[in-house]
C-alpha cells in the first residue's frame, strides 16, 4: 500500500486574453477571471493485492481553489470531503473550488512480458449514487493502453514492442442535456487546472488514439507512431458551423522514430508527417458569413534530434 499527498500554488500567466465582441454591438463580452494565486491539493492512493501478482490499484482524487478561500485543516487537506453531493450541506463545495477522482490500475503479465492499463476519472461528482447509475459517463474521461513485448524468435535479447493507446478526454452526448465543460475547466474555478497559462494534464479536450510498433534491443530501438488527434470536440459541440453542420480538425500523424546508444553517448531522432483535417476551425476574417474556412486542410514536416551523455 503506497500513497502520496501533495499541495501547490498554482498562478495565472498574468496575460489577457483576446477581445471577445459581438458582431452587432462591438461591446466586449469577456468577463474578467479572478486572477488570484490557487491551491491545488492531491492525493494518490495505490494498492497491490499479493495474491494477484503484477495488479496495481490506484485512486486519485484532486482539489483546486483560491489560495484567499482556503484556511484550516479542512481547506488545506480536503480529501475527506464526501464524494457524494447529497452528503455535503450545501450540496456542494462550501467556498470555489474545483475537484476531480479518478480510478485507475495497471496488471503487469511478466511471462507474458505484457500490460493492459486503464485510468477512468470524473470532474463533477454526482448528487448520489443513482444519479451515478442512471448517467455514469457524466463529467468522464478515461485512458486505456496494452502493452506487449514479442520476443524474436532465436534471439532473447531482441523484441518487437507493440503499445496501442486510447485517451478520450471530451464530453459524450450526454452534454446534450447535462453539460460538465471541459474536464480542465470549472464556472467556480475559471483558470481550470492551469499554471501560467498552461494546462496540467492531457491537454484540449480532444481525443488521441496512438498505435506504436518498435524493435527493441538494450537502450537501442527503431520504429514508427501512427496517431489520430482530435481536437477541441467541446468547442465542436457549442459551434456547430454553417447549418448546423461542420468537419471536424483531426490530425492524421505518421512517424519514424529511433534511439541508439554508443558508448556513454545515446542518440535520439524522430521525423514525423502530420496531414491536419479542418486546420484551425476558425478564419482569420471574422466576417457574418465566412467563420469557417471549408475543407481547410495543411500538412505539417516536424523533425527532432537529441543527444544525451550518461555519466
């Protein structure tokens, strides 16, 4: 049984964001953040069962407020808050403040030098447990990964290492009817799950579904990454386009990838195709007919070398 506390101060990037106007008035429509400094508290909690080898369980669970909000033991060390809103007196959280709990495991196969491994998590906790029931995907996000090593045959020492992965971190269709925004973002909490300016975790809420193939040797491997991205699917859904109807930005991304060790020196390439669907969404001229750029679509060369020396 292991487990981690951990607390911090989170900060605002100190930039303001782009004028948002209406198109009839020009009036700026854009209400100011609080700005203040935020704590952010978490706990991590891990067990492994010995009679199940290689199983490892885990629950998270993450508070995020104004540092001027938070006083006492309570605001400091908040896990003990019950999960369920019926439990709590004002059927939420006494002051703003933003929360998330995850549930999370990872069962390693090691003659079978394989891993299957999942992480399931929520940004809004329900009123109580048939509220749960009846709309379970409410507020989700999950993360579900396999991981497997195939030995060449003859060889003990050389692998084809094959890892395919799934994060979905949008809304499903229950948005329709019971929006929970994005999973980095609260009304209560406006700066979401930042500092200075940058998200902590996965990114946009988009989807990502990655596939690697890899011969692997020692430190050294060679291999190739296909990935499909979507981007900001909430965006998506409160900006249908024209009619109702628009693409969506999705990146298509082909790469090579290697690592090689020699000596104390390790070496480190990659070179990388991306063919990006729908680029961008939005057109540069904010015009009332022309908000989407049709069939907008942009290849992109990204290439990256690395050199490290090991002591």
């Amino acid at each position: 049984l292991e487990g981690q506390v951990i607390g911090g101060r989170l900060t605002s990037s100190g930039y303001a964001p782009l004028l948002q106007q209406t198109l009839s008035t020009g009036q700026n429509v854009y209400k100011p953040k609080d700005g203040s400094w935020r704590y952010l508290a978490g706990l991590n909690l891990i067990y492994q069962p010995k009679w199940v080898p290689g199983l490892f369980i885990g629950f998270t669970r993450t508070f995020a407020a104004y540092g001027k909000d938070v006083n006492g033991f309570s605001g400091y060390f908040p896990f003990f808050v019950p999960l369920q809103k019926k439990s709590v007196a004002t059927f939420d959280d006494p002051f703003n403040r933003d929360q998330r709990t995850s549930l999370y495991a990872r069962w390693v196969f090691a003659k079978a030098k394989a891993e299957v491994y999942f992480e399931f998590g929520k940004n809004d906790n329900a009123y109580n447990f048939r509220e749960f029931l009846t709309s379970p995907d409410h507020s989700k996000a999950y993360l579900f990964g396999i991981r497997k090593l195939v030995p060449l045959k003859g060889r003990t020492d050389e692998f084809v290492q094959i890892n395919g992965e799934i994060t979905q971190t949008s809304q499903p269709l229950i948005r329709t009817i019971k929006d929970a925004g994005n999973f980095y973002t609260h009304s209560r909490v406006r700066e979401g799950y930042t500092h200075l300016g940058q998200r902590l975790g996965t990114g946009t809420d988009g989807n990502l579904q990655s596939l690697d193939i890899n011969w692997v040797k020692g430190l050294k491997k060679l291999g190739v990454t296909f990935e499909r991205y979507e981007h900001n699917l909430d965006f998506i859904g409160q900006n249908p386009g024209e009619n109702g109807l628009s693409r969506k930005w999705v990146d298509f991304a082909l790469a090579a990838q290697g690592e090689w060790n020699y000596k104390n020196l390790l070496f480190n390439a990659k070179f990388q195709v991306i063919k990006s669907l729908n680029y961008q969404w939005l057109q540069a001229d904010y015009t009332p007919d022309t908000y989407y750029i049709p069939h907008n679509d942009k290849y992109n060369i990204h290439g990256e070398f690395g050199v490290s020396y090991r002591f």
